[in-house]
C-alpha cells in the first residue's frame, strides 16, 4: 500500500503538543508562512520570465509595477503574516527598522517573526537556488500594548520556530518547534508541501566544506591555516553563494559552511537575526553544531541590534568541534612563538 500523504498544515496540527504552549498560535503562524512560501514559489520560478512580463521596476504586461524579487518576497510575507493576528511585528533583513502588525479584534499577538524574505540574492537572475528564512520568538514586551526592539533583540536559544525555503530543483520547507527538524517538499499538481524528510539528522562528519575561498586573503592567520587543512585533507570544496542552499546540503550529506570575518566584513557578513539564529536553531536541532570564529556558540550572542552581523561556522559535529580545536591550538602556538 501506498504511504499515506501528510501536508504540512496536517502535520503542524499533529505536533502542536510539542509546542510548549501548545494553544494553536503558532500553528497558525506555521501556516501563514507556508502560504506566503508557496506564493513567493511562484513568482520565484516565472523570474525568467521577466522581459517576457517586464523588468524590475517597470511596468509589466498589465501596466502594473514589477517588484524586484526580493521586495515581492518580502511583501507577501509581511501581508501573510498580517492574516492569523498571531504575530504583533516583524523584522526584515529588507527592513531598516522593525514594522508592527495592528491587533486583529483588538488582541495583540504575542508573537514576532523575523525573516531574510529571499537569501541569495545575487543568484535570482541566473536560475540558481535562492531561499526565505524565518525566526519566530514569543513576545517579551508587554502585550497590552505594541512590539517593541526587545522582542526582537533576543538570544538565539530563545527562538520558539524556525525554518526555511529553498526554491531549488525542487522547493522545500524544513523547519523546527525544538523537537527535531522535518522537511516537506512542494508538490507543484496539488499545490501542498507534503513531508518528505522526516527527523533530519545530520551526519556526525562529512566531505563537504563551504566557504568563500576567493576571500582568502582576507581572511585572518587562523582560517587561512584551517582553510589549507581543509584542501589538505582533500575536502571537497562547494559554494554556492547561497547560505540556505549551502547549508542544506550540509544537513542532509555532512559538511562545514563557514563565513568568517573579512576585511571587508570585520564582523562577518551574515546577520544574525535573519540568518545565523535560525539555521543555527535548525542545524542543533538536526544534531549539528554553529558557532562564530570566537568560537562562541551562535544562539548564545545577545544581540544589540537588528542587523547586526556574525560570522559563522556550522555543520557536522565532529567537523566544527573539529574547527575549533584546530583554531586554538594553531592561536596558542603563536603565543608561544
Ligand atoms: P543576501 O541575503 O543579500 O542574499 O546575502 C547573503 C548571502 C548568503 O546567502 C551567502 O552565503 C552570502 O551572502 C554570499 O556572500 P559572498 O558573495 O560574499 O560569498
Ligand atoms: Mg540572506
């Protein structure tokens, strides 16, 4: 006999018990987001179309503005998110500041939701796997009144859910409540993201390392080392230049994907709130480990800011355990000379 098809709204109202407030909220907020990823599907695979329907910032067919993707993206979500009176803001890697969702029948939501609406950008135009991240946190702030910055500015391990899109060859959601990690795959004829992948784990090691070698020289004394280690231990090299797609091949083959800090980015180039907290949340849930090249873990920083940046190194257990050992026994042998 077949097995049985289970979509992803059946399957977030079956593990809503896991959920420690298990009231439905934020099964509803699940939801949301898996519409708004379905539409955002949508316009991602009809971007080649676009100087058949019009260019970015133009007029298309109809006489409607084009939105650029990720403005779209980023729209479609806010608007989504709007819909279940769940979440009382958000907070966009698009977004300079933080935008607050008005109470639907006078409830605020005791929820907000960050997102990085499509990660990978610079890929769009070129028919290469871009993705949507999200972070979900019970409110702090008072719930009488509106969101405020605390809500938002908080530590990694207090995220409540978080997931991601990636629109590849084909379009999958994975995402975690704290009680391991799932995957569904979108089934374009029924229009459903069906689970695909259950309690993902990720190998304890793996062949894959990830990183943006071109940067190489930019990097610091450390990495430089740890990076030779990696060719000299003949890794194989892959990187996309989208994190989401990096990344989920690192879950499901093994692996490391590292941005360290550059010269250009002393701080690394991922934000943690839009992206390094959420996969981070996702790969320990999945078994693996993600810490910056302070060798502190991730989902610990406490964030002062909504884009601030952090550098990242995560993956395979052994492989960032691995890392770090390496990156302090090379540090304390040049402080011995
Ligand atoms: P984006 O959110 O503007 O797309 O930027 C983030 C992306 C990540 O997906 C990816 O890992 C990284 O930037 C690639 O950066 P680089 O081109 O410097 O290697
Ligand atoms: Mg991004």
């Amino acid at each position: 006999m077949a097995n049985k098809i289970i979509t992803l709204d059946e399957f977030i109202i079956k593990r809503q018990n896991d959920f420690s407030y298990a009231t439905g909220e934020l099964t509803a907020l699940l939801r949301d987001i898996g519409v708004a990823a379905k539409i955002v599907n949508r316009e991602v695979n009809r971007a080649g179309l676009v100087n058949i329907l019009g260019i970015h910032g133009s007029e298309n067919a109809s006489g409607e503005d084009v939105q650029k993707l990720d403005m779209y993206a980023n729209d479609k979500l806010i608007e989504c998110l709007s819909n279940s009176g769940e979440c009382c803001g958000v907070a966009s890697e698009e977004n300079e500041d933080y935008v607050e969702i008005p109470p639907i029948a006078s409830e605020n939501g005791k929820y907000v939701v960050l997102f990085d609406p499509l990660d990978g950008s610079s890929n769009i135009d070129v028919n290469v796997s871009v993705g949507t991240i999200f972070s979900i946190y019970r409110r702090v702030s008072d719930e009488s009144g509106p969101c405020e910055l605390e809500d938002f500015l908080q530590k990694g391990v207090e995220q409540v859910a978080a997931g991601y899109v990636i629109y590849g060859t084909s379009t999958i959601l994975v995402y975690t409540t704290g009680n391991g990690v799932n995957g569904f795959t979108l089934d374009p004829s029924i229009g459903e993201f069906c689970l695909s992948h259950r309690n993902i784990q990720i190998p304890k090691t793996g062949q894959y390392y990830s990183i943006n070698q071109g940067y190489y020289s930019k990097f610091d004394l450390e990495m430089r080392r740890y990076v030779d280690n990696c060719s000299d231990m003949n890794l194989r090299l892959r990187y996309i230049g989208t994190m989401v797609a990096d990344i989920h091949r690192i879950l499901f083959q093994g692996g490391i994907f590292l941005y360290p800090s550059t010269r250009k980015y002393p701080d690394g180039k991922l934000r943690l709130l839009y992206e390094c907290n959420p996969m981070s949340f996702i790969m320990e849930q999945a078994g693996g480990k993600s810490i910056d090249t302070q060798l502190q873990r991730i989902m610990e920083i406490k964030p002062t800011e909504l884009h601030q940046r952090a550098s990242i190194v995560i993956g395979s257990p052994q492989m960032v355990d691995e890392m770090k050992a390496f990156v302090q026994k090379y540090s304390a042998s040049n402080v011995l000379g």
